[in-house]
C-alpha cells in the first residue's frame, strides 16, 4: 500500500508519486488529471525518479510505456 506521496511542485506535469515496496508499485498523479498506478517497478528505479532534476523527462524515458500500468481515476 503507498502510504506517502511526494509533491511535485517543480514539474509542469506530475502532480506527485509514491510507491509502494512490498509490492514494487509507482503511483503517479498528473497534474492534468489522471492517476496511473505502474507494476514492477524497481525500488531503485522509483528512488532515482524522486532525485531527478526532470521528473517528466525521467517518467518519460523510464516508465512510461516500459511498465504496465492501471488507470486510477
């Protein structure tokens, strides 16, 4: 379960993530609407996308059509 979610305020797109490590789930807000939840994410993966200076460039690049995904809302 993911209990704490990250704000974004400097990324134009994503709201905020969280992840969840017994179940190696990221979860992403957008800031236009929409929540993704993206399975089998590497714990490294999710830490290295918290301290990227882009988080859209990061999403875009790593997870965004490498993971599966279910749509929230």
């Amino acid at each position: 379960m993911i209990t704490d979610m990250i704000e974004t305020p400097e990324s134009s797109n994503i709201a905020r993530i969280g992840y969840d490590n017994d179940n190696k789930e990221l979860r992403v807000d957008f800031k236009a609407g929409g929540s993704y939840l993206y399975s089998n994410v590497p714990s490294q993966l999710y830490e290295n996308m918290v301290k990227a200076p882009s988080k859209g460039k990061f999403f875009h690049s790593s997870i965004k059509n490498v993971f599966k995904f279910t749509k929230l809302n």
